[in-house]
C-alpha cells in the first residue's frame, strides 16, 4: 500500500487584511522542526508585494492616528483574551516550527501577553510633560506623537514572541502603522497571531505580513513612507539595516548577536549556579539571544562545577519538541544542525577539552529531525573562535581564571554586551559586577536576566545599533515623536496694546 503524501500547505501575505496568493514563482520551505518533514511554503513576495503592504500601511495610517488612544487600546485588550483563549494552540504552532519544547513556546505566548498589557497601559507611560508659566504668560506642553509606517524584520528563534510581542504592541498602540517581514523559516506562528489580531477588530491596513528574502527586504530599509526599522538577527546584518536605513533618515533598533557570559566564583553554591545556568545554556537548544553560551569559572571550583553541569545536561530529555516530556528539542532546520555541528568541530580542532559531545544524537522515530544533543567545551581560551562567537546552539564553552578580577576583565574584552551574570554569595562582588560589566541586561544569581515588558531589553556594543531599545519607555520613544508647544492667551488690555513680540519677550523672567 503507497504511504499516503502529506499536505503541504500554500501559505499567502496579507495586505489590508486580506490574505493574498502571491505572485511569486519562488517559495521557501517551512519544515517541522522534530521530524524534518516539510509541512508548509512560505512565498517569496515580490518588490512590488512588499511595496503594496507599505502603501497599505500608509494609507490607514490617518485614520488610525486619529482614534482616541483608548480606542486603540481596546483592540489589544480584545487580542490579549484571544491569546489566553489559543494559547495552547499558538505554542504548539511555535514548538512545531522553531524546535523549542512546549514550555519554551508558551513562554512565548506569555511575553506576547505581557507586550499587550504594556500596550493598555499607554495612556498612562505615553504622557508627555507640561509647564505654566515658563516665561511670563507663556506655558509649554509635550506630545508624543506617532511618525507613520514602521517595518519590522523578524528573527527565526523568536518568531512569535519578537514580532507581536515586542515591536506591535507599542508600535499599534501609540498610532503608527506596521509591516512585519516575518521569518521565512518559521511564518505560521505569525500567521496565526495575525488571524487573532483581525478577530480582535484590527481595521485593515493597521498590520501588514509579508515574508521575502533579503533583496525584496531592502525596501523596507529605503521606501520613503517607512519611517523606522525594528530589526532582530545577526550582528553583520543588523549592521547592514542600521547603516541603510539610518542612511535614508529612518530610526532603527538593531538588536544583533550576543555571546553572553556568566562568572562562577568559587564562593558560589555550585550544584544551585549549575541548575540555574542549564536552562540559560540548553534551554531552546541555545537559540536564545539570552543564552548563556559561555561560562568563566574560577579554577579553584571549575571541575566541581563542570561535573554537576555534565550530570545536568545528561539528564535533559531530549526529543520531539511538542512532546510534553521533552526538554530539550531540535535546532530550526538542517542547515543550522550542520552549522552547530560544524562549530563543534572547529572548537575540538582549536584544542578546547570536548567534556560532553551532542554530534551525534540520534532521536528514535525523529530521525529525521535537527537534533543536536548538549554539548561541553572545558578549557576554552581566548584565541579560540568557539568562545568568541557566537554559536546559537546547545553548547557551553568553560573559560577559567583565577579569579574575579581576571573574569571581569575577560568578559568585558568580549565584543558583545548583551547579557552577563555572575553567581556568588558576595554581596562586595556582586555589587561590582553589576557596575562594572559591560552588558546592558544583569543577572546576580540569575541565568536568565531578561527584563520584564516595562523595562528595555539594552544590549550594547555589537549586540545593538540604535538609541532607544524595545520594551517600556525605550519603545514608546523609538514608536513616537515628540512635539512642544507654547502657547500664550491674552487678556482684553493685553489686545490693544501694539507691542510687538521679540524672541527675547518669550524668555522674559
């Protein structure tokens, strides 16, 4: 009997809320990540495709600017009880795409939820200020306005959470209007958002999706009605939106690579530091911009704690991804399980000390997925490139020193300042380590220090390009504009006089 073929699903674009079949010739595969099976294909839209969601956006954007903010916020509140509703349902979509264990993906979920509730919260963080009396009769007030259309060019490892939780919320909510490049790997997660986000009553052209490759892309970097550029993904990339789009007088977020570090100081409690690094490490299969891919280990502690991170990492369960039991699950695709693979063989032909090798898993009945099992690097030096950049898999590098000034300095040498963390029971070190780290998210005792919605997620250095980072007030002031207006109101003698105004009466004290 012939094994019955499996659908694979024609997914479309959407301009003005109507989901389009393109006219593309050219589309791009989107695998289950577990069983490497191909379950959809996304369009490679045409220049002309994106131009149309930009033009869409531009054309709604006078309407939606003018609804009272509260109106606006209401369409968030009615897309925020949809998402508790399919939660479920949206996490197995994002577990199925990306890789990440059912846990991981409603994580996901989660974040979108509290992007939402950030968003409600507008009419109260997107104030501006006010002064009377600043001069003599004068008084000066602050609006935040919105700029236009903004574009948002999504990443594979967070394609639901990144998107609609970070850039639409706040980008919606304050009035402008937006157009997501969703990643080609992975679009049905946001697919699927944006169907709940129409059913919330999102008028059309609000929200446009497209997916393409780079060179259709480029228009969102250069179309003169985009008035910003919301980017996540690779630092030689991220440079590149920066530098065009900056170029052709667009604000940019870039929000690139990391390589994070985290100190272990021999005064820690180790088999406590290990268990709260080893999701950090292999958590999402290490495609997390807040992995901790890297670990500085005083050497008086280092075996002691590599031995509870490799009887950690043995004991992850590994699997199918939409497994319930599953802990740790595939990497996105088979080109990046070559890649994560080929960077463990460069850090054995650089001469760090393989620990624990996940080459060559093998998931019984997934054969066929992207597997790559926890992998550990001891004696990582600086001139090697496996500690140095940025991997984006299940692998831990172990860096020692002798101690915490050494560690301090290594960590600040590292051309990447998104995240760091350090465990001790110092309160002396920690308190150093939070003023004297280079990163821009800190964690004391903490694997995984990424901020909640109402505080920015702030890398620095070559893990971000641009001047007001995503979340809290950083993302209401990347989303708007500010305007001051001084006003004066004259009295019934102050009109007949024929004085005339100079710009020094308005400074008059």
């Amino acid at each position: 009997m012939a094994e019955a073929v499996k659908e694979v699903k024609t997914l479309n674009y959407c301009v003005d809320n109507q989901w389009c079949e393109s006219t593309t010739d050219k589309y791009m595969d989107v695998t289950d990540s577990s069983t490497g099976e191909v379950f959809a294909q996304a369009p490679c839209c045409t220049a002309g495709e994106v131009e149309a969601a930009i033009l869409s956006a531009h054309k709604a954007f006078g309407s939606w600017s003018a609804l009272p903010l509260q109106k606006r916020t209401q369409v968030l509140f009615k897309w925020k009880a949809l998402l508790e509703q399919h939660a479920d349902e949206l996490a197995y979509i994002c577990s199925r795409e990306v890789g990440k264990n059912l846990d991981e993906a409603m994580g996901e979920i989660v974040k979108i939820i509290e992007g939402c509730e950030v968003g409600v919260a507008a009419p109260m963080i997107a104030k501006g200020e006010s002064l009377m009396n600043v001069s003599a009769g004068h008084d000066t007030v602050t609006y935040r306005e919105p700029l236009g259309v903004f574009a948002g060019i999504a990443p594979f490892n967070f394609p639901a959470m990144i998107p609609w939780g970070w850039m639409i919320p706040l980008a919606i909510v304050t009035g402008n209007t937006f157009v997501l490049k969703a990643a080609s790997l992975v679009p049905t997660s946001s697919v699927r958002l944006f169907e709940l986000l129409q059913e919330a009553g999102l008028p059309k052209g609000v929200v446009n999706v497209v997916t393409c490759s780079r060179t259709e892309a480029e228009l969102l970097m250069t179309h003169p009605l985009v008035r910003g550029v919301s980017f996540v993904g690779s630092t030689s990339v991220g440079k590149h939106v920066y530098s065009v789009a900056a170029a052709h007088g667009k604000r940019v977020q870039a929000q690139t690579e990391a390589k994070n570090h985290g100190l272990v100081l021999e005064d820690a409690s180790l088999e406590r530091a290990a268990a709260g690094i080893i999701n950090s490490t292999f958590g999402c299969a290490g495609m997390r911009c807040m992995a901790l891919p890297v670990c500085v280990v005083q050497d008086s502690v280092a075996d002691e704690f590599i031995a509870h991170m490799k009887r950690f990492a043995q004991q992850r369960v590994v699997g199918c991804s939409y497994d319930p039991k599953t802990e740790l699950g595939p990497v996105v695709s088979g080109e990046h399980q070559a890649f994560v693979k080929s960077w463990i063989d460069k850090g054995v032909e650089e001469g760090a000390d393989l620990v624990l090798d996940g080459r060559n898993l093998v998931v019984p009945g997934y054969e066929k997925g992207f597997y790559v099992g926890p992998t550990i690097f001891d004696n990582v030096t600086e001139d090697m490139t496996v500690g140095r950049d940025e991997i984006f898999g299940p692998v831990l590098a172990i860096k020692r020193v002798a101690d915490f000034e050494e560690g301090i300095t290594l960590m600040n040498s590292s051309r990447f300042a998104n995240g760091s963390c350090i465990f001790t029971e110092s309160g002396y070190y920690a308190r150093e380590f939070a003023r004297r780290t280079h990163a821009g998210m800190v964690g004391i005792n903490v694997g995984i220090p990424v901020p909640v919605s109402f505080f920015p997620f702030a890398g620095h250095k070559d893990s971000f390009f641009g001047e007001s980072h995503v979340f809290g007030l950083d993302g209401i002031r990347f989303f708007t504009e500010t305007k001051c207006v001084t006003s004066r109101w004259f009295t019934e003698a102050d009109k007949k006089q024929k004085k005339v105004d100079t710009w020094e009466g308005t400074v008059n004290r």
